[in-house]
C-alpha cells in the first residue's frame, strides 16, 4: 500500500469489519454511527452478488443479511459465504 505507514497498514488490518447486505436501509444512521464510532468499518452490499464478494474480497468479522432482500436465497448466500 503506497502512501501508508506500516502503524496505518497494521491498523486497518487489525480494524474488525461488519459486513450489512440490505437492499431496504436495514440499518439507520444512527446505529451505524454508533458502531463507526466504536472502530468498526461498516461495508454495506445492495444484494447477495456484491455481499458474495465482498465477503471473499473483505473477510468481515460479522455478517448482517436483511431476510427480505429478493434474489438468492439468503440460506444459499450464508452457505456460499461459508
């Protein structure tokens, strides 16, 4: 990573990570302030393709799905994720 200091790169990789696939705002301001402000990284996906990604691309600590998100089953996206 060009431009970084290696107390930068350690720290955004020891920095925990949510992962929130919604396509409905699932999550409001406020809460996701609140887990910003507690030194989570909050990545959202609009659908189950770019959460499948980002999981792979990311590693998220956690993994939040909203049930009413339409295409793939949500079980079939936890279990590609797995």
């Amino acid at each position: 990573m060009i431009g970084l200091s290696n107390n930068t790169i350690k720290d955004r990789e020891m920095e925990k990570k949510i992962l929130l696939v919604d396509d409905e705002s699932l999550f409001p301001k406020p809460d996701r302030t609140f887990f910003e402000r507690e030194g989570f990284r909050i990545m959202t996906a609009g659908n189950f393709r770019d959460a499948l990604d980002m999981a792979v691309r990311e590693r998220p600590d956690i993994i939040i799905l909203n049930i009413r998100s339409s295409g793939m089953n949500e079980v079939g996206c936890l279990r590609r994720i797995k």
